[in-house]
C-alpha cells in the first residue's frame, strides 16, 4: 500500500489522489476541527439536466469527511453513508465543510454540509469511516 500524502501539502496531496483530481475537488482548508473544500462547476459536473450531479455532491462529502479523518493518523475506509439531497444549482462554486462528531480507536463520524457560493445548502449528512 502506499503512503497517503501529506494532507497540509494540498497540491501533491490532489495530484496523488486522481478520483479527486478528475473530479475537479480543490481543497481549501485543512485543520485538525475542519476541513473544507470546493468545485468550481464545469460541464462534466452536470447531470442530463443541466443541474450537480447527485454523485459529485457524495464524491465531494467522502473526499472532504475524509481528509477529516486523516488529520489524525491511520489509515481510514468508508463504512457507511446518510446523505440528505435538499436543493440544487445549475452554476458557480460549490462547498463542502466537515465536523468531526465522533473520533474513537476505530471508528469515525463525520458530519458534512455542502452549500453553494450564496450560502444555500444544498446537501447534508454523515458518513462513517472504519480506521484499519
């Protein structure tokens, strides 16, 4: 397995995570309380619709809960997901900012909020990790 990146190191920690990276994901802020990170929206962001597509808004959740648990060492797997889907947007920069609800020896729970470039939330939940 190799050795996840530096999370402080923004740039070589998107170029060595290429989901992250072809999804257009850019991180913002990393701390030990918070984690934040955006997409400027393109057109491989849309759906059929016109509108975020459902699995972008849950890419940027899991990517940002993630870097979320890795603040603190281990090494970390999606175990589980709820995700509320409470409005949409055709335009602009979306957000996505995590709270740590609950740190134990093996499992994490992190809550996530994504809004976009008006404050709107368009998304919500929790995802649990599993720390291998």
């Amino acid at each position: 397995m190799n050795e996840t990146p530096n999370i402080y190191d923004f740039e070589t920690y998107a170029r060595n995570n290429p989901f992250q990276y072809h999804n257009h994901v850019e991180m913002v802020e990393v701390s030990d309380d918070h984690v934040r990170v955006k997409v400027d929206l393109v057109h491989e962001s849309m759906n059929l619709h016109g509108y975020v597509h459902g699995g972008l808004i849950y890419s940027m959740a899991d990517i940002s809960c993630g870097i979320q648990c890795r603040t603190q060492p281990g090494n970390y797997v999606t175990q589980s997901c709820h995700i509320n889907y409470l409005r949409n947007t055709d335009h602009g920069t979306i957000f996505c900012d995590t709270e740590v609800i609950k740190r134990g020896r093996s499992m994490v729970i992190v809550h996530f909020r994504i809004t976009d470039d008006e404050g709107r939330l368009l998304a919500d939940g929790v995802i649990d990790y599993f720390r291998r």
